[in-house]
C-alpha cells in the first residue's frame, strides 16, 4: 500500500484512513480497545516506508491542510507512545 502512495496513485486521506482502521480498531480514538500486534507492526512499517514522502507533502500544502496533516501524524506518534 505504501508503494502506491509513493507512486501517487493513493491520496494522503486514503492512507491517513488505513492507518487509523490500523491503530484504532473501534474507529474510536477515544475509545478505542489495543490494536492487534500484526496490526501496529503494519503501521509502522507503513510510516517508514511512507514518512519521508508524506512530510514532503505536508511542508508543500496549504496551511489550514498541512496542520491537520501534522496533527494527525502527532496523534499517531501519541497513540504508538501510548501503546509502547
């Protein structure tokens, strides 16, 4: 899945959509019971393949997008903190 971001045949939403289903298996971040095991390892290894890429992104959009982007990324790294 990371592949087809790279070669731009994804859009950020679609990812940023994956791997939220990833980490927050109720759809709630609030809420939400632990993701499985495989499912945090398929996440990160989606940001590692997708992180540099995805910053570009967000440095090259607009400001009111690019926030929300960074805020999301921000909470990813809070909730895999959290998990840790």
């Amino acid at each position: 899945m990371g592949h087809l971001f790279l070669r731009q045949l994804l859009s950020v939403k679609v990812i940023t959509c994956v791997i939220e289903d990833l980490i927050y298996p109720n759809g709630d971040k609030l809420e939400s019971e632990y993701p499985h095991e495989f499912q945090i390892e398929c996440a990160l290894e989606l940001l590692i393949t997708i992180g540099y890429t995805l910053e570009i992104l967000c440095k090259q959009t607009p400001l009111r997008e690019k926030n929300g982007n960074a805020d999301r990324i921000r909470t990813y790294i809070a909730t895999f903190t959290h998990l840790k």
